[in-house]
C-alpha cells in the first residue's frame, strides 16, 4: 500500500485505506456514483488483469495515486473475470442515499467474494458445482476430515479417513474452485497442479473443535451431533467449522441458506478415484480439455442446469446398491420408450431455469428483478410436467412416487404473475417492477408516472370549459414549472384563482392551485414509485424466500425428471439396452461399444464382446499399437460405469455383477513437477490398486511395465497378474492389456486367467486391424508395421525389418523359453507357497548363506568360489 501520509489524502481516500486494512488480502472495489473505483496497487492489478485503462486520481501531485474504475451497473463481469483468475474481492457499496447524505456518503464492505462463494449464474458453470471445501487431518489422531459444500445451492457433505491420502484424493476428485486450510498445512503437489484457491486460516478460531461444534449446531438446528451422525468425526466437524466461519465473515450474514449436512456413505457407491476417472476421460479429456471425447459430452442430454448437475454428480459417484440403481433404470426405461412424451417433456424442462441458484439468490436477497422473472417463468411449467406425465400412467414407481408429493407451487406462481412485470428493469431501485392492479396506492402513482401529461391535459380542458377561454394554453419551463397562457384579448375573462407569473407582449402567464398541486404530485410521484417498488420488491423477495424448501424440493423433482429423460435420449439416440444386475461376479458384455469412440467413427465402429466368470477371472489382453487394446479396456469399464448410474449401456446385451470399485492404470504421463517419471507414476497407481482392490472390484490394466527395461517390466508384469490372481481369496476381476507376449504362456498355469487378443490380418505385405476380441494369445506384435502405418519413413521401415531377423535369429527364442522354463518350474511352487502361506513366505536358502558371510576376512578368489558352486547347485 501508498507509503503517503493519510492525513494528505482526501476524507474518500482515508476511508479507502481504512476499509483496505480490514481486507488486505482482497483487491477492493469501491462504489463512488455511477462507478466501483479501485485505487494504489490494487488498481494497477485490476488494471492488468481487467485490461481496463490504469489512470491517476491526482496527476498533478506529486504522489499521484494510481486507479480505474468499471460502471456499477457492470461490474460483475468484471468481478467474475478476477475470481477466475483466482482473486478475492471485497465490494465497498454505498449504504445510504446520496440525496440524504451530509458530507461523505456511508460505504460498507457488503460482500467479499471468493472463487468458491459465488451464487451469480454469470460466474459460474451452469452444469457443475462450485465447490468450497476444507480439509483438516490430525497427524497424532491418525484421522482426517474433508467437507466440501456448494454454496451456490447449499448442498452439503463430506467424509472422515484414517488415510491423508484418502482425503488429498477426494479434494481433487471435487475439484473445489477454493480450499480451505489450517495455516501450516503442507500442500501436496498433485493438488497444487490443479490450480484452486487455497486459503490458509489461522486453527483458531476457524479450525477449534468446540467453536466448530456450537456453529455447526446452530447452522443445522440440531441438539446434538448425534443427530448429525458425527459424534465421533471430529476433524470433520472442525472442517465443518471452519466453512461456516469463513462463509460468516465473506458474506457478513448468516448462512441460512445451506442445507442439511449429510456425510458421504462410500458403502452405498461405487468409487472411482481421480485417476480412473481421468483415465476413462469421464470429465475432461487426457490433455485436461473438455467436451469432445468425453463420456460426459456423449452422455449429457439434460435440459435444464439441476440435471446436468445431478448428472455429474451421479457420474462421479454411481450406486452401488441395487435399489437406486433399478429406480433409475425403470424410469429411464419409462422415458425411453415413449419419445413423443420425452419430446414433450424436453421442451417443457427447456424453458425451466436454475431453481436452486435462483432460490438461493432469493433467500440470500440477491436476487434480481431479471431472477424473479425467472423464477417465475419457471414455475410455469410445473402444471403441465404433471400434468403430462399424470396422463401418462407411469408404472415406475420413482416417478410415481415424485407426482405423489408434487407441489406446483400455485400460491407463488400466482403472486409472482399478478406482482410482476413481464420486462422489469435491471436494478431494484428503478420503479417499473410492478403490474398495474397488484397494490392500489402503487396504481395511483404508476398512473401519475405513465399517464401525468394526460392527467395535466384533463384539468387544462377542465379550465377552459369552466372559464370559457377556448384558447387557453399549457406552457411549461424551468422557471415556472407547468402554466396556463391567456391571449391579452380574453384578459377580462380570466378567473380569480388564477394568479399572474408573467407578462409578455401578447400575453399573460398564470398558475392555479391545482395546477401547482398537479406539478408537484407528478414531480414527486416519480420517487415516491420508486420507493414504494423498492419496499414491496424487498416483501415480494422476503415471501419467496420462506419457501426456500419448497422450491428445492421442486427443483430436485425438476432435476430428477430432466436426468432420466437425459439418459433416455442418449439411449434412444445410440440405440443402448438396458443391462440386467446381478450380485454375482460374472460380467458378460455382448457386442459392447465404446460410446465415446463410437461417436468419432460413428457407423464404423465394429463392438466387441467378453465374458468375465469365476473360471476366467483374468483376460490377458494382447495385440499391437493402435489395434484397440485400450478401447476394450475402457469400454468395459464405461459400461459398468453407466450400468451403476442406472443408465442404459452400449451394448446388444450386458450381464453385470455389481462392483465395489474400479481402478484404471491406462495410459502413460510422466509427472516432472512432482519429480515423477512415467514409470514412477504407473508403479504407484499399480501399488494403489494392489493396496486397495477387493473381489467386488473391476481392475483394468494397460502395459504394465513399460516403462523400464525389457525383464524387469515383464517380471514386474508377471508379479502383478500373480498378485491379482490370489488376492480376495480367489482373485480380482480384471482386464489386463500388454505387449509382453511371453505371459501369455501363464494361461492354464495361473488360476482364472485366460488370453485374449485383438485379431489383426495380414493381406499383401499390410495389416488390417480388425478390431474384434478373440480368443487366444496375438502370434506377433506387428510394431514395425504399426510404424511405417503411422508415418516413419520408409528406409527406416525397412533397417528395422532387416535388425529385428537378426535379433529374431540370434535370439533363437531364448526368451520365450526362459519364460516358459520359469513358468513350469517356479510358477506352480510360488502360487501354492503364497495360497498357502500368503502372509510369510518362505525365504530362498541363499538369503541364510548371504547373512552367514563374512565380507572382512573373504577374499576376491573365496567369493568367486562361493558364486561359481551357488551356480552349480542352483541352477
């Protein structure tokens, strides 16, 4: 801030620095007139990032002092653009009228937006949340707690971990735009890649358990936090704590708003971590863009922004159960099979705004008059979706059961229909807001306001025909304000009430009584309407916002609708099938697409089938580059994926037993700003795998062990297929894809795991890519072909088919059958040492000569002797 004394600035600027010391970490913007004015190094900030004008205040001073400034009737535009760029902002606004202010006007801070408080529409995403989180982990407890809530809607959740790990996970899965910390907390570097906000408060009072628990209780009107289910989740509570806390101090109001806090129950879905879920490229593409290529860009049909919402919340967190599951499957299956009804139902829920956004607005009062418009015109869609879907005789019982609490909210539509204007003003202290006929002393001024000329022309007419001077005159200026103007030759005429302003050559100027009454009711009726619409607008919001738990339950039954019909439509449109869930293990998959990819080649994409059973727990998936490999993998995991958000699934017919988890290690990135190579980061997303899969969990795995040299990842390969093969005592379901050819002499040896492979034909010197799973290991892995397809020149081509018959005749299959002499003769043996034994297997008896040892007294000819009679007797 300026180093110039404050008592040479102006009164305004004194009380600028003053309001900035109470905010030093927001840029302020403060309100003067017609304009939000930024001024010192603050301005110069905005300036840059804004790309407004940066000018001085007083360029004739020695200290100039640097500011810009954007119109106040503007300016969340340009607030919006400083919260994207990751920037506070707190909004100096005027709190008293000009007109009545003596000396400065009062200014108060009235808000401090944040990257995660916003509610505006303009701000944010329409189908996303917008996510205030805050993470709390107790190194000496060994327990941590996560929350994270939607301040734009008010939902609210979170979870408790003994694994820090576990929470660092969830915060990026989220996605918060701002993250809450105790100050001190180390940030980890996977979370620091994301680019949120991170605010760092003090552990008191923000991050005290007890100010947390009585915040906490008083927010959600409960006793106790038994009522909560969080008796025994303290640091959650403290997360709890610290978001109500920082919420009260940003918005400088209670948060009546937020709804109950209901804490995350992993057991009822499926979990997808970070990493699967950018492996599967759910949300956002490998490269980190979104849109095409997507799942969520072939899935999302939604019409209104509570679907797409519910969508990406589904998608994020799928069912588990069966019962959710098949209430969503029947009610998509409802829509689905009458598309003259989903037709309908769409461009009704088409003209639906956000409910829950708007409503929030309302009970925060910051809503506009533009957002009551809204409001309402969404309210009057309401009769005729019951109305549709009542005649409809739906038989599922999900949508029967969301008609029989279904309130169409007719009071409030009908008051906001009689009150309303169907083209109000922007801003609530305009007038103009309000219909004729909703309040009779508004009527009489409106009437004034719209119709004052005529009201003046009834009493000139009344005048003339009352003093009999037919060309009696209405004049009007500055000086006189309204007047009546005789002609000299009716002077005589001119009655005693009017009373004499002006003489001219050819005439005489008067005014009346009522005339001047008249003036001074019009000049006067213009503020008294925008006053009096003012206060009825602050009532008509205040209504609405009592029945803030009627509009959301309404949204939630808007939003419910808008995502089965969602589904429906992707279904219909991409011919899907609905796929029977079992309990069991078993994953059979007829003909399965990868809707993605599918909707890049469109008709040319050929399906692919398989079957996952107790008998063929582990399909060894092998074949070139570029022959689909990845595809199958991903595809199946997709389709269980859809199955579990109740969806229909891309496929002729799917048979899926559900499942707990799905782990995905596809693809390879390396991580250098964390110091992690590609091989680095595939060992621990496969350590993570081996670490937390169970029986109920889908694992799919591509090249594991690439990424170092040729034994090791083929060893490291082989160990993790053993590995997947006994664990959960009896193994994981998995699909595992590789370019090691040699283990796929582990079939009939290994327990469960068959080989499949992605036929390729041979036709005149190329290859074809047939894109069709088979059975059996692939013949060849065709790399060179698949180098000269993608582009490599020719006499390179050509170099590497004459290297690789050398090495193929030099090599003379040692490889293969060294694989294959260690496949029959230590396979059988460490499989049944670990079934056995799995916990403490047995040690190599050199491991005891090893430690026997004396290195001081062995000289360099004893320990060649050693190794050459180790070789003897262990080879």
């Amino acid at each position: 801030m300026s180093s110039q004394p404050i008592k040479k600035l102006t009164p305004m600027l004194e009380h600028y620095l003053q309001v900035k010391e109470q905010h030093p970490d927001a840029l302020l913007f403060y309100r003067m007139g017609d304009f939000f004015e930024v001024f010192f190094e603050d301005a110069e900030i905005a300036a840059r990032e804004l790309q407004i004008a940066l000018t001085c205040r007083n360029p004739s001073s020695e200290n100039k002092t640097p500011m810009c400034g954007v119109p106040h009737h503007a300016v969340q535009g340009y607030l919006s653009q400083l919260l994207a760029k990751g920037y506070k902002v707190a909004v100096c606004d005027q709190v008293e009228d000009p007109k009545q202010a003596k000396g400065l006007v009062k200014r108060e801070v009235t808000r401090v937006l944040t990257p995660g408080t916003l509610s505006e529409d303009d701000s944010l995403p329409a189908k996303s949340h917008n996510y205030l989180a805050a993470l709390v982990w107790d190194g000496d407890a060994g327990q941590g707690g996560l929350a994270w809530l939607d301040f734009s809607t008010g939902e609210w959740t979170g979870l408790t971990s003994r694994r820090e790990e576990e929470l660092w996970q969830w915060a990026i899965k989220a996605e918060p735009s701002e993250l809450l910390l105790p100050k001190g907390t180390d940030l980890p570097a996977a979370y620091a890649d994301l680019g949120s906000r991170v605010t760092h408060l003090p552990l008191l009072p923000h991050f005290d358990l007890e100010t947390a628990r009585r915040a906490l209780l008083e927010n959600q009107g409960v006793e106790s936090l038994e009522t909560l289910d969080l008796k025994g989740s303290p640091e959650l509570v403290r997360a709890c704590g610290a978001q109500l806390l920082y919420l009260r101090q940003t918005q400088l109001r209670e948060m009546d708003h937020l709804g109950e806090f209901k804490q995350l129950n992993l057991s009822r879905h499926l979990l997808l971590d970070e990493v699967t879920e950018r492996n599967l490229e759910i949300f956002r593409r490998l490269d980190g863009r979104t849109g095409r290529g997507t799942l969520w860009n072939v899935l999302d049909r939604t019409m209104t922004p509570m679907g797409g919402r519910l969508l990406e919340e589904r998608l994020k967190r799928p069912w588990r159960e069966p019962g959710p599951i098949r209430a969503s499957q029947e009610s998509v299956a409802f829509f689905a099979e009458r598309d003259g009804l989903r037709a309908e139902l769409r461009r009704l829920l088409d003209a639906v705004y956000d409910m829950e956004r708007l409503t929030t607005r309302v009970t925060l009062g910051r809503a506009t008059p533009k957002d009551l418009l809204a409001l309402r015109r969404s309210l009057e869609t309401l009769p005729p979706v019951r109305t549709l879907l009542l005649e409809a005789e739906t038989p599922a019982p999900a949508i029967r059961d969301l008609l029989g609490s279904w309130d169409s909210l007719e009071d409030l539509a009908e008051l906001l229909a009689t009150a309303l204007s169907d083209s109000p003003p922007p801003q609530i202290t305009e007038g103009g807001l309000f219909r004729m006929g909703y309040r009779p002393d508004l009527d009489e001024l409106i009437e004034l306001t719209e119709h004052g000329e005529a009201a003046i022309q009834r009493l000139l007419e009344k005048e003339r025909d009352e003093c009999g001077i037919p060309k009696l005159k209405l004049g009007f200026n500055k000086v006189f304000g309204y007047f009546l103007e005789v002609s000299k030759a009716y002077k005589g005429q001119v009655p005693d009430h009017f009373i004499r302003r002006q003489t001219l050559v050819n005439s005489e100027r008067y005014v009346t009584p009522a005339l001047k009454e008249m003036e001074e009711r019009l000049l006067s009726a213009s503020d008294e309407r925008k006053a009096l619409e003012y206060n009825l607008f602050i009532e008509l919001r205040d209504i609405l916002s009592r029945a803030r738990e009627r509009f959301m339950f309404m949204a939630g039954a808007l939003a419910a609708l808008d995502h089965w019909q969602g589904l429906a439509e992707a279904a219909r449109s991409q011919a899907w099938t609905a796929p029977e869930l079992h309990e069991g293990m078993e994953i059979e998959i007829e003909d399965g697409r990868h809707p993605v990819v599918e909707a890049a080649v469109g008709g040319n994409y050929i399906p692919n089938s398989l079957t996952i059973s107790p008998e063929r727990r582990i399909l060894l998936i092998t074949g070139p580059n570029m022959a689909g490999k990845s595809t199958v993998l991903r595809q199946a995991a997709i389709i269980l994926i859809l199955a579990q958000i109740g969806s229909f699934v891309p496929a002729r017919r799917a048979r899926l037993g559900l499942a707990d988890r799905i782990f995905s290690r596809v693809g390879a990135s390396d991580n250098l700003s964390q110091g992690q190579s590609t091989f680095m980061v595939e060992m621990m997303e496969t350590a993570r795998i081996l670490r937390l899969a169970t029986k109920r969990s889908l694992v799919i795995l591509d090249e594991i062990g690439r990424g170092t040299s040729t034994f090791d990842g083929l060893a490291l390969a082989w160990a993790v297929v053993e590995e997947l093969s006994r664990r959960a005592r009896g193994g994981i379901r998995t699909l595992f894809a590789t370019h090691y050819h040699e283990l796929t002499s582990l079939e009939g040896r290994i327990d469960g795991l068959r080989n499949l492979n992605i036929a390729v034909k041979e036709w005149k010197g190329d290859i074809v890519f047939l894109r069709k799973l088979i059975p059996g290991p692939a013949d060849k892995s065709y790399g060179i072909e698949v180098a000269r397809l993608a582009g490599v020149p020719m006499p390179v081509v050509q170099r590497a088919r004459e290297l690789l018959a050398r090495l193929e005749e030099k090599s003379s299959g040692d490889k293969a059958r060294a694989v294959e002499r260690a496949s029959q003769s230590l396979l059988p043996g460490m499989i049944a040492q670990r079934q056995s034994d799995p916990v403490e297997p047995q040690e190599h008896p050199l491991l005891e000569e090893l430690r026997a040892l004396d290195l001081n007294d062995l000289t360099p000819l004893q320990a060649l002797t050693i190794l050459h009679q180790w070789k003897r007797s262990h080879a």
